[in-house]
C-alpha cells in the first residue's frame, strides 16, 4: 500500500472557503459606502448683513469659534436678509441670517431646498417717536414722517407690512429710507416724526435712540392681535425702570413685537459641519440677553422654514456623542467608519463562523466519492457475487485505495484515511472469504 499524502493544511480548500467569504464581505463594503457621507468641507461661507449690523457680529464671532476647529468661515456683508435668502437660493452661501417674515416671498418649492439651524435671537419692532403726543397704536403715526430702513432690507419688509394692516400704504410719501444711525440722527434733529426699525436691543442705532431724552418706545397696546395675524411674530416685554433706575426709564412695562434671527442653510450641507455651526450657535447666543433667558437659544422659534435634522437631534441630545471626547476632524473620521465597519462585522462574524464548518466539510467530501465506490463494490459482492470477476473485484478495490491515497488530506483530518483503508480491508477479507471460504479452524 502506497504511503498516505497529507498536509499540515490543504491550501486550496483554505482558498476555495475563502473567496466566497471574501466576495460577500466586499459586496457588503461597497453597499455601506453608498451610505457614506463624504468628507465634510474645510470652507463654508455665511452672509450676513451691514459691518455696523448684529448679524455681522454674529458671524465674526461663529467664524472665530469654528477657525478652532479646522473650518474656515468665510463672512460676506449684504444689504440685509432679503440678498441673504437671495443668495442662499442661488447656492452663493451655504448659510445665512433670514429674519422672520422674510421667506414668505419664496416660491413654491424653493423653501424645501432650505432649512433652518434654528433662531439665535429676538428682534424687536421698536418704534421710536418724539415727545409731543402719546403713541400706543400704529394709525395714530399716519400723515407722520417715519423712517422706515432701505428697501430691501428684512426690516423694511417687516415695517411697511404692519403700517400696510394700519392703514398706512408702502408707497405713502410719508416713509423715508432710513435706517441705522441716519434714522437715528435725523429723528433726534427733527427731521423725521417716528423711526421704525428691526433689530436687536444692542444695535447703535437702538442704543442711542433708547437714551435720547425726547424720544419715547411705542408700547403696542393689541400686541397679542399681531400675534394671530402674524405667526411669525413674538411678544417681549422691556420692563419698566430697566434703562434708567433714577429717572424710571421707560416709566412702565413696554410690549414690543418681535421677530428672530434665523440661521438658514441649503439641505445639502454635511451634517456634520451643521452640528459644529449648531455649536458656535450655543457659545455665541445661548447667553442671557436683554429679553432672553440662558439657554433659550438656539432654538425652533420660528417654523416659517423647516428644522434641519441634525438641529432636532442637537435639541434634544446636544452635540454628537464623540465630539465630547474628540477633536472635531477625528470625530468625523470615526463617524464615517463606523458605517463602513458595523455592516463588515455583521457579515464578518456569521461568515467567519461558518467557514471552519464549510472548510471541514469540502476536506471530508474528498473521501466521500471513495466512500461512494467502497458501498457499490460491496453491495456488488453481497448481491450479485460472481467468482469469475474475482480478479475485477480485486482490482477495483485497489484503485479505490489509490485514489484515496491520492487524496490530499490535511494532518487533522488523517483519522479519516485510516478509517476508509480499515473499511477497504474489510471488504477485501469479504471478498477472500466469497472466493475461498471460512478458514479452516485449528486443532488444538
């Protein structure tokens, strides 16, 4: 009988278990990279609003924070919300301040390309007029001389939309556009009545007026009325005394109309630069302010836009889970991983389980066909023995054992090779038993 041929390890059944597992395991790589977000950019872009504006100011600020982080900001001036939208929907930005009311002038269908971060601050509608007579009701400034900002500003929106529900038409030759210090410098010479103005209470303009000593704030007496018809619009109160404690500045509780800053971006910005700009938010106007408490914004206070995905988390969770323990890039590469990886686990470990089983299997199915051929040559012989086919019989059970011989086997599996030549021989004794009968018993 020829030597039996093993191996320590039979390398193309090793192969052949392999490549299968391989194969499923790559096709599964290249599906979850199709779930992959792509490396978020370095460089964004913000517009924001006049040098002398609180949008800018913003900005500068969000710019300062995120420079720390490996992203650039790069802040653009603009004449006002209404060429920051403009932009925005032109793809010239990829996030600007929108102040409430303003997106109303979007098509159908342009708002779904946008969403919002959230609101960052109150912006009151103050109306600022002299001391001659008491003011508590729009009308009452109609035939008066009121300075109502630049056309195309989101304040002069805002103020000629009111005036229009009191009466007061747009193109009414009373309204002169002005706004900021010259609407400022020219109610305090007299050259206009009223100034109507949109802004947050720490704006030049507002701080000036707010300390002139002949000018009064416009208490809106049906403020909760404005509320229904404008829904985008908030009521704040400047408390009474809270100017001036000695000379009881303003002398009672002023209801202000107002409506928020909002930071707006296209639906395709990489959620995770969102989740850095929801950040800088937070540091920025998270604060107490002069008609906020701390922590009410950033926040989903105008619903004119539709909120971005990663604000409704970042509301109700925080920042992602490894930016507290990360820097921001690494954080990202993780992030992007992790889907590669989970699905490649999943695969991976089911499949690596299932390759000892298989890899055994194919070792085994090598002595199977031998196996196969032993059975028929016995069945053969039981059924159908003819002693004339002796040396046929012979001959095919040593071609039997030399195919098994033949047979790589690893080291491991050799208890299978001696088990079939020990079942070969079986059938060989059978067979000389069929041709010469029992052996003849010794005598003692």
């Amino acid at each position: 009988m020829k030597t039996l041929r093993v191996r320590l390890i039979s390398l193309s059944d090793l192969m052949a278990t392999i490549w299968p597992l391989v194969l499923v395991t790559v096709i599964g790589f290249i599906f979850a990279y199709q779930f992959v977000q792509p490396a978020p950019s370095r460089h964004l872009s913000i517009s924001s609003g006049t040098e002398t504006g609180v949008y800018y100011e913003y900005a500068k600020r969000y710019a300062a924070l995120l420079v720390t982080k490996g992203v650039t900001l790069d802040v653009k001036n603009s004449a006002g919300a209404h060429e920051n939208l403009q932009r925005l929907k032109e793809g010239e930005v990829d996030i600007a301040f929108i102040q409430g009311g303003v997106q109303e002038e979007l098509k159908a269908g342009e708002e779904s390309k946008l969403r919002s971060l959230g609101s960052v601050a109150y912006e009151p509608v103050w109306v600022f007029y002299r001391n001659e007579s008491r003011v508590d009701e729009l009308h009452q400034l109609k035939g008066k001389r009121i300075a109502v900002g630049k056309d195309g500003s989101g304040s002069y929106s805002l103020v000629t939309r009111l005036l229009e529900a009191n009466g007061i038409a747009k193109n009414s030759s009373g309204l002169v556009q002005l706004a900021g210090p010259g609407a400022a410098n020219a109610l305090q010479r007299g050259e206009v009545d009223a100034v109507m103005i949109v802004s947050s209470v720490d704006a030049p303009a507002v701080q000036k007026m707010l300390h002139l000593p002949d000018i009064k704030v416009m208490s809106f007496s049906r403020a909760d009325a404005y509320l229904r018809r404008f829904p985008f619009l908030s009521k704040v109160i400047l408390p009474r005394g809270v100017l001036d404690f000695v000379h009881d500045r303003p002398p009672k509780d002023t209801f202000l109309l107002s409506t928020t800053a909002n930071v707006v971006v296209r639906d395709d910005l990489h959620p995770a630069l969102a989740s850095l700009l929801l950040q800088a938010m937070t540091e920025v106007n998270g604060k107490n302010g002069f008609f906020q408490r701390p922590g009410e914004f950033p926040s989903y206070k105008d619903q004119s836009f539709i909120l971005a995905d990663e604000s409704e988390r970042y509301f109700k969770s925080g920042p992602p889970f490894l930016q507290h323990y990360l820097p921001f890039w690494m954080a990202v590469l993780v992030e992007r991983l992790f889907v590669l990886i989970l699905p490649f686990l999943v695969l991976l470990i089911p499949l690596l389980r299932l390759a000892p089983v298989v890899y055994t299997w194919r070792v085994r199915s090598k002595l199977f066909r031998c196996y196969g051929d032993l059975k028929f040559l016995e069945n053969d012989l039981r059924q159908h023995y003819d002693a004339s086919r002796y040396a046929d019989y012979l001959q095919r059970l040593d071609r039997i054992e030399e195919d098994a011989n033949a047979r790589k086997i690893p080291l491991a599996f050799t208890d299978l090779l001696y088990t079939l030549s020990e079942h070969i021989n079986l059938v060989r004794k059978k067979l000389k038993h069929l041709e010469y009968g029992p052996a003849p018993e010794k005598k003692p």
